[in-house]
C-alpha cells in the first residue's frame, strides 16, 4: 500500500526536511504545506532546491506526494479574498510543478458552486502544472463539499480529483463507507485520487473538525471497515494526526492494513 503522514518543512532543511522524516518513518507518501498555512506570503522555491528534493524523493522511493493548499484561500469568495485565494492556489500549483507533487489537496470554502469552481480553474490556468487539483470533503454544513453530491457539482465539467477525509466524512454525518457509496452512486469513484485517513475527536454528525489519533477518536469500526473496501485500497493514504502519536498511528494503521484490528 501507499502510505504516510502530512510533515513539516519548517527548519534548516526546509523541503527535504519532510522526505527525511518520511525517512525515519518508512513511509512511501508525503504531503506538506508549501508554505505557512497561516499567511498569505510565499517565498520563491528555488529551482535548485526542487532538484535536490526530487532527487532524493526518486531515491527513497516515495510513491505520492501531495501539497496541501494554506487554511486561508476561499475560491468561493468575492472581492480581494477571491483574488488571493486564486493567485495562493496558483502559487501551490507551481511549486507543485518545480516538487513533482502529484496533488494539491484544496477545501472548496463558501460560496457559490459556479463561484468555486470558476475560482479553481482560474488557478489552473495561471499556473499550468501536472499537479492535479483534489477537492475535499467538508465537516461543516457551512463549508462546500460536504456531501458527495455537492463534490459532485464542484468538480463537474473539471479535470478536478477528489480527496476523502474519513473524519470529515464522520463529522458531516457520515460512515466513510457510506460516503464512499454515495461517490460511487454518482459515478465519482474514478476521481477519488487521495485519502486523508484520520480519525475524528468529535462524534458523528457534530460538524466540529478536530482529529484524533488512529483508535482513540469515536469512529472505531468505521475506520477499519474503510480501510478493508476494495474501492480504495490502491489510493495513496495520508494521516493528519496529532504529531507525537505518528509512531503509534504508524503501527495502528499497519495492524489495521494486515486484517488484524
């Protein structure tokens, strides 16, 4: 299977210092923020620096690797929050381009379907990139996406992926697996390009987007169940979970794979 953990790439290393944690963990997929998930500035990826990280990516043998759009962008907005959310995810683009980042995981925000998707593809023409775009499934009612059918309209008429958070599924009232059925209904499966296997702190239907460590949250069979669905067993599978409890996470979601829960 392909699988690993979203890493950081704060420090001296910068970039590569998410393939050396891979690394130390003996994972084959990564995902990253490409820059501070928080602000709107970006500092230019040297070209030099991409060389190096796709170098040693090809040497280590990683599989996937995904960008994670910052917190900020809204594609659905209007006015100044629209322009910088497209000119942010353009910028994610590119430095998916210079990485060889396969894709580039973006929540839809409020607004509008045509205002989102007419926001997304803008983004994709500024910066033409094999990186594809991988919308994702929302925990909160307010937010787009939050049911295969809404995923549905956002991605029509697009060369857009999906990307599927088990626990924003769970907090959207959802099983996983019943979310995957209702991609499935729709037709939608062949666009699913990424899971973010995550277990949720909150309980189901709540909308209140908190992860937890594989186990510990308040999905329990639910998780296994998923990762034991045919439908998905060939993805890439991302874990967003609390930082100190990536080794036990690691072991859990291995036991889990093998058929052993």
């Amino acid at each position: 299977m392909t699988y690993g953990f979203h890493f950081s790439i704060a420090g001296r290393d910068s970039y590569l210092s998410a393939l050396n944690q891979a690394e130390a963990m003996g994972v084959n997929a990564v995902q990253i923020f490409a820059k501070s998930p928080r602000a709107w500035r970006s500092k230019p990826l040297p070209p030099a620096l991409a060389e190096r990280f796709r170098a040693k990516r090809a040497l280590l043998g990683i599989r996937y690797l995904a960008i994670h759009a910052i917190y900020l962008v809204n594609p659905g907005a209007e006015g100044e929050l629209f322009e910088k959310s497209v000119h942010a995810l353009a910028d994610d683009l590119e430095k998916g381009r210079l990485l060889g980042a396969e894709g580039l995981v973006v929540h839809p925000g409020a607004g509008p379907v045509e205002r989102v998707r007419e926001g997304l593809l803008r983004a994709a023409r500024l910066a033409p990139s094999q990186t594809r775009i991988l919308v994702e499934n929302a925990a909160n009612p307010s937010r787009r996406g939050g049911t295969p059918e809404d995923l549905a309209q956002l991605v029509e008429e697009t060369p857009f992926g999906l990307a599927l958070d088990t626990a924003h599924a769970w907090l959207a009232g959802y099983t996983p697996v019943a979310f995957l059925d209702g991609l499935a209904r729709l037709g939608l499966l062949a666009r699913l390009a990424l899971v973010h296997f995550n277990d949720a702190r909150h309980p189901r239907g709540s909308h209140r987007d908190v992860h937890a460590s594989l186990g510990k949250g308040t999905m329990g069979q639910a998780l296994v169940e998923f990762l034991k669905d045919p439908r998905v067993r060939h993805l890439p599978f991302i874990m967003e979970t609390p930082k100190a409890e990536d080794p036990m996470n690691l072991a859990t979601f291995r036991k889990w794979a093998l058929g052993n829960p």
